[in-house]
C-alpha cells in the first residue's frame, strides 16, 4: 500500500502572453473572480492565502474559480506550508492586455 504524503500537486500557470483576449474576458465576466481580483489588487503579493476571501462559495468552487484566473494568466500561487498563497500578475497582464485589468479594478465597473 502507498503512503500518502499529504503533499498536493504545484499550480500549473499560463503566462499572459498565451492567453486568448478572450480567455480573459470570460476569466472576468464572473462575479466571484471579480471579488477575487479585486481584492488580490488591494494585497500584498503571496499575502493572501486562497482561503482569506470572503466570498460566497465552497472549497470546491473556489479551487475552481482559482484554475480559471490562473489559466487566464491573472493569478498565480505557490504553496507555503499547508497555505497557498496568491499574487496577482498585474504588470505581466497588463503588458498582454493594456487597460484591461484597470477598467475592472475601476471603482463601480461591473462586468
């Protein structure tokens, strides 16, 4: 029998530069990734671990929610410890797609 480590597979990240606009459009068109977005803007970089949002859904879901920026290339994580933290790739989405990131972090913008 094999032994169970407890150790979870790393994050696979897409690079901005991979992405499809509209890949990007549809990572954002959701409200709970919005939460998500906004609120990785207004932290530090890897300070946020995924379970510290405040938004109304489950582990499952979240994980999910999390895959989606993440192969949009707006999010990328790293696992420290049991925690895993989270950075959002302003400048790395910026660079692919000018003006996008800002018009969703604009107070008011819904999508």
């Amino acid at each position: 029998m094999a032994q169970r480590t407890g150790h979870r597979a790393a994050p696979e990240h897409t690079h901005p530069d991979d992405v499809p606009v509209l890949t990007a459009l549809a990572a954002l068109a959701d409200p709970v990734r919005i939460v998500l977005v906004r609120e990785l803007a207004d932290s530090g970089d890897w300070t946020r671990s995924c379970g510290s949002f405040d938004v109304p859904v489950g582990k499952a879901a979240l994980s999910h929610h999390f895959a989606v920026l993440r192969g949009a290339g707006l999010v990328e994580q790293r696992d420290e410890g049991p925690r895993r933290v989270n950075r959002l790739r302003r400048s790395e989405f910026e660079a692919r797609f000018p003006g996008l990131l800002e018009l969703v972090l604009r107070e008011g913008s819904t999508v």
